[in-house]
C-alpha cells in the first residue's frame, strides 16, 4: 500500500486539494518526522485499520454497503494507527478530527470506534462515544451499534447491553457519554 499520508501531502502541495493552514502544517510535520525519523510509519498497522473499516464497517443511514475511505479519511487513520513508537505502540492517543457539516464525521468515528473495539488490541478498551450532549454522542453509538448488526463476524461477539455494547473476547465497552456531566 501507498502511504496515504505521503499521497494525501502531496495532493494538498500540488494544489490539487485545498485545505486550512492547519491541515496542511500538520501533515507537513507528519511527512517529515516520517522522513526524519522522528516517527516510524507501520504500514502493515495502517493498512490493517483501513482494510478493517472498508471490510467490515457499513453505512447506515439511506444505504448499507461497506463504506470507502476518502482519501484524507485514510491519512487520518494511517496517522492514528500507522505512526508507532519504538515498541510499535501507536503514538497519537487522542485525536481530535474537525469537520464541517454533511461530511460523514459520525459513520467515520464509529467505524474508526469499531477497529479500536475488535482489532487494536487493548484487552479490557473503553471506546466512549464523547459529545457537548447525550443525544449528539447517541448519534455515533447507534452508528457502531447498526454497524455490528449489518456484520455478523462482529455481531457474534458483541452484546447489546442497556447502557453499552460489550464484547467479551476482549472485554471491551463501547459507551455514550456527555461531556457536561463527564467533565
């Protein structure tokens, strides 16, 4: 696989893609660290994650079928789990992705939510679905939650409990929360 972090840079030095001075300051750092050796790039964690969440993760609102990353979508999720340490844990633990309206943020967090759920390999993950109110963070919970049905290798493992999604194999808890009465 072509690094999407290096392709997705250099459509945004060709001009081809326009971003914000942020975005593109960001991957600036990202490629050069790359480069320099400040950070180490997995691809084999990368492209995991992206076959994961085309492979396996469903719209779920007006269509079903499997969801195709953008190409900026594949650089996020080469950045947050492609770039790792020198014991190959993932360096970026948070990350906080801005985007305005109608761009599909909900369905890409909760498929993003459902890797780190079955396949980052965190026994005992909490994965919160985190929002300025309940309803708003119920949003992207309901998109991993139909997401799991529409897949029967991840509904198998997954219960649907009262107040969160469980899966056993790993003990791992997918949960909405508000982050007024969380903070």
């Amino acid at each position: 696989m072509n690094n999407p972090i290096y392709a997705y840079y250099q459509k945004i030095k060709d001009g081809q893609i326009v971003v914000g001075e942020w975005i593109h300051a960001i991957f600036k750092i990202l490629v050069k660290g790359i480069e320099d050796g400040t950070y180490t790039f997995n691809a084999k964690k990368a492209t995991r994650a992206i076959r994961f969440i085309e492979g396996f993760c469903h719209h779920c609102k007006g269509r079903t079928d499997l969801i195709r990353l953008e190409l900026w979508q594949k650089a996020i999720v080469s950045a947050m789990f492609g770039i790792v340490d020198n014991d190959d844990v993932r360096v970026f633990r948070e990350v906080v992705i801005v985007v305005s309206r109608k761009q599909g943020k909900s369905i890409f967090a909760a498929a993003v939510a459902c890797y780190m759920a079955y396949l980052d390999g965190e026994y005992g993950a909490e994965v919160f679905c985190l929002a300025p109110k309940l309803d708003q963070a119920g949003i992207v919970y309901d998109n991993i939650h139909q997401t799991i049905l529409q897949e029967p290798e991840l509904s198998q493992l997954a219960k649907k409990r009262r107040s969160d999604i469980y899966i056993s194999e790993s003990n791992t808890i997918i949960k909405p929360i508000d982050a007024a009465e969380n903070l």
